[in-house]
C-alpha cells in the first residue's frame, strides 16, 4: 500500500450496488468498523507533522511578544491570554 492507493472495499463494488440500501449499509458500516476507512498510514504522520508545525508556529509567534519574553519562560506565558 502506498500513499496514492488506499485499502479496497472488502466487497465487489458492482454487486453492491445491486443490493437494496440496508444491505448496502450495512456492507459499509462493517468494512469501515473493520478496516477503518482505508486511509494510507502514511496521511496519519502527515497530520501530525502539520500538528507540530502549527505548534511551532505558534510558539515562534508568541516567543517574539515582549510582554511574553522568550521561548525559555513558556511555562509562564502558555495560558496567557
């Protein structure tokens, strides 16, 4: 699996659509409780590289308020308001 080809549906896809909707739903609700949503693992570490990067954004932001002093006193200033 790589980041451009998620996990297939567990199902054919055309006999489902042939299948009335609560049998559809049903399909569904079971490969996702399953297998999840078939989400590449590799988007899981993208999030929380962007996560770390609006953290570090927001540290460099706050770190240049005088009021605030630097990065050293963030046990201080970190739920200022």
């Amino acid at each position: 699996m790589s980041l451009l080809s998620p996990t297939p549906a567990p199902y054919d896809p055309l006999d489902w659509v042939k299948r009335p909707f609560p049998e559809r739903a049903r399909m569904v609700c079971e490969a996702w409780a399953m297998q999840g949503y078939g989400t590449p693992p590799l988007i899981y570490v993208i999030h929380v590289l962007k996560i770390a990067l609006y953290v570090g954004v927001w540290i460099a932001f706050c770190a240049r308020s005088p009021q605030l002093g630097g990065v050293a006193t963030i046990g201080r200033w970190w739920l200022n308001a």
